[in-house]
C-alpha cells in the first residue's frame, strides 16, 4: 500500500554534504547546533561570532569530531551580526569559499537584565538590533545564496534561535528582560512572515523556542533564579535542557524530515511554559 512507502528512510534526517552559516555559533546553543550539523552529515559549516579567536577554537572542536564526514569542516568568519556592515562582511567571507547556502542558523542573541523603572534604552536598542534587525538583515543579504540550490521539492532552511520568552512572559522584576522578551517575540513573527514570502522561493523559516539551557547568557540567571537543581526540579520533565535536546530539534528542521515545516515555533522547554509558579523562569 503507498501509505507504508517512505521514500529513503536511512536519508531522513541526513545532512550529507549541506553547506551552513552559525551565526553565534562559536559557543553556547549555536556552538551545539553547528555540531549537529556536522555531524548529521554537512560538508561546510561556517561559523561566526565577534571574536575571531572565539570562532577558531570553536572550528578546532568541531574540527576534532571523531565522526565528521571525509573533507566536512567547520570554517571561522568573525562579523558583527548587530550592524548591516556586520553582516555584509559576513556574506563577503562565505561568498569567497562557497556559491550556495543550504542551511542558515541565525542564532547570535543577546539580553539584558534590568528593573522597570531603570531600564535603559540603549540596552534595548542594543538588544533589538542583533535579535530582530540582525536576523532580518541576515535572511535579506543571504536570500541569494540561499536561494542558489534551493526549490520547494528540496528547499533552503532558515532557523532562527528565538525563546518561549517571545511565547509567553519574559523575566519580571530586578532583572526584567523587557527589551528581550519583545525581540524574541518579534522574531518569532518576522520569521511567520518570512516563511510566507520565501517558502515559494524554495527556503523555509521556523523558529526554535529553547527554555533554561545552562550557558554564559543563561548562567546569570540561572543563579538568581535559585540555581539548576531548583530550576530542574520545577521543570515538569524535572531537568533543564541539554544539547542533545538542540541537537535533535536542528537536524528535524534542516533536513528531509522537516521539509514541510514552515513558519513554526517549536518550544523546546520541557513544558515549562505552560506551567504556573514562582521559579517557571523563561529565557
Ligand atoms: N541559553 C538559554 O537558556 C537560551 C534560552 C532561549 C533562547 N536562547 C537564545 O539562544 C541564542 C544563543 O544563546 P546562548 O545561550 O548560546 O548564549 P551565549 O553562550 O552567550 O552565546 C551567544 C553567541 O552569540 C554571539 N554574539 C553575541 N553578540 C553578537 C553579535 N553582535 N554579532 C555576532 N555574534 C554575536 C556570541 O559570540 P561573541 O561574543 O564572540 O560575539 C556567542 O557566540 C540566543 O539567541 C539566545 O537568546 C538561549
């Protein structure tokens, strides 16, 4: 029966010579994220971050993979995601190795803790400009490369690193994340909207949803909020997130499996979202 024909099922989730743009990618989700794909099989995966030697040690750990596909890499090119300048450099880099993207990780973030009553507006310029601005002007300048190799049969992924914080409410009090809970959820909407205009081009755009995962952003909060342990505890999978968790989220949005996914946001909190209570800390 044609229902029980699942068209090379040992391909599914496979990458297998995919070229990738990290943005954020030289540690923390983004760092995680690159690994996936590596080790799902691409061929290229560029990453980028500020720093450059952030961005090298990143490549000489992904590089070192014991299970990387022959000739597959992990190439550093620094940018600025925050400014257009930034993220023209960024295209020039990838431009100079590569003629077509097939997968773009626009996951470079930053946040900002501050009380109401202070709360800075250049902190929230600063926070809108590489979470919202960044990620449109990123899609905008890389449509082309994207676009090269793409058709709806086998089409181009975006998958922009978003919040449940851009869901529901973001962190309240001493430490408000005003600025960030708005971005995360303007992203979310951008990427709707791009989803609609770029999937007849041959490119689809979801969003991934992560709540509490221990990293330099995160670590602050963590703290704060009463340490891992209190938080996993509070968690209805009684845990906080892992990479595998980010690992396996990336490799179904960017591969054949998730190839009809378009427009989604895909929370990846353990269901702490939809739970009531003082230490439901979103991010
Ligand atoms: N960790 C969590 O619990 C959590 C939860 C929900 C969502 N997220 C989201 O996940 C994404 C990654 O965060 P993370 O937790 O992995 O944080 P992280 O460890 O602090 O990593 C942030 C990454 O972004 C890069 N970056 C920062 N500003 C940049 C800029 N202007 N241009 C280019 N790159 C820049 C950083 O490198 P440089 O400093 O070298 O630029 C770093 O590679 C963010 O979008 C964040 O909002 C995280």
């Amino acid at each position: 029966m044609a229902e029980a024909q699942i068209h090379d099922f040992p391909s599914l989730f496979s990458l297998e010579g995919k070229v990738a743009v990290v943005t954020g990618g030289s540690r923390g989700l983004g760092l995680t994220a690159a690994s996936a794909l590596l080790q799902a099989g691409a061929q290229t995966v560029f990453i980028s971050s500020r720093k450059a030697a952030a961005c090298e040690a990143a490549c000489a750990a992904l590089n070192a993979l014991p299970n990387l596909r022959p000739g597959a890499r992990a190439v550093s090119v620094p940018a600025d995601g925050s400014t257009v300048e930034g993220v023209r450099q960024l295209l020039a880099q990838v431009s100079a190795r590569t003629d077509h993207v097939d997968v773009l990780l626009a996951n470079a973030g930053a946040t900002w803790g501050e009380a109401f009553d202070r709360h800075p507006d250049a902190a929230f310029a600063k926070v809108m400009d590489l979470n919202v601005r960044g990620v449109f002007n990123l899609v905008r300048e890389f449509a082309p490369l994207l676009q090269k190799r793409a058709s709806v049969e086998d089409p181009s992924r975006v998958v922009i690193t978003a919040s449940v914080a851009g869901l529901g409410i973001g962190t309240l009090g001493k430490q408000g994340t005003y600025g960030y809970s708005a971005s995360k959820a303007a992203v979310i909407h951008l990427g709707r909207n791009l989803a609609v205009e770029l999937g007849p081009r041959g490119i689809t755009v979801n969003s991934i949803c992560p709540g509490f995962f221990p990293t330099k952003m995160s670590n602050g909060l963590l703290k704060m909020s009463g340490g891992a342990e209190a938080l996993a505890k509070a968690n209805p999978m009684r845990r906080l997130g892992r990479p595998e968790d980010i690992a396996g989220v990336i490799v179904y949005l960017t591969s054949r499996a998730g190839a009809h996914v378009n427009g989604a946001a895909i929370e990846i909190d353990g269901g702490a979202m939809w739970q009531r209570g003082e230490l439901n800390v979103k991010l």
